[in-house]
C-alpha cells in the first residue's frame, strides 16, 4: 500500500526588517531570519522603505516597490540555490606558498 503525501509550500504571511535582519513568518508557523546584507538593496533602504513590502504570488515572494526588489521564499529556505554567499572557507594558502618555495628552489 502507498501513501501519497501531499506537497504543500511554506507561503510568506508577514515581514519585518531590522537595521541588520529580515525576519519572514511563513504559514507553517516557521520564522526564517537572514543577513540583511545578502540583500544590499534592502540594507541601503530606509525604514520606511523597508516597512512597504507587499506579498506576492499569494505568499510565495515579497516586493518592494521603492526600491524594487524581490526576494521569494525559496531562496530563504534555500539560499544557496539562489544566491551567491560570502565563501566563508579558509584560503588554502599554505599549499599555495609550498608550491611557491617549490618553484623558487628549481629556479623558476
């Protein structure tokens, strides 16, 4: 016997931003909170700017209009679907620098 699970999509209901945070409460009752710099639009934007968003796609984007941006709710749950994040992976710079000595020694 199968069961058949219905798929259903976390919508937007209400937005909030802080100077450094946009926090997004979703109809399942979750609240997704993110770096306000992932969104240099919405960083730079005034108070009131920020406080003029209108859903979109019954929930499943927010709008902008002043500043003209739009963010979905996928790319909150999902970010790195969507967005390019800061890399926060240390350089490999020592591996870099043997294979410079390396070089140097050979005379090249």
């Amino acid at each position: 016997m199968s069961t058949l699970a219905e798929k259903t999509e976390a919508l937007a209901i209400d937005v909030s931003c802080t100077r450094d945070t946009l926090s997004v409460v979703l109809s399942d009752g979750r609240v997704v909170s993110v770096p306000l710099p992932w969104f240099p639009r919405l960083l730079e934007a005034t108070a009131q700017q920020k406080a003029q968003w209108e859903l979109i796609g019954g929930g499943v984007g927010i709008h902008w209009e002043a500043i003209d941006e739009d963010i979905s709710v996928a790319s909150l749950l999902q970010p790195e679907n969507f967005m390019r994040l800061p890399d926060k992976r240390v350089p490999a710079t020592r591996g870099k620098h043997r294979a410079q000595v390396r070089q140097r020694r050979a005379g090249g």
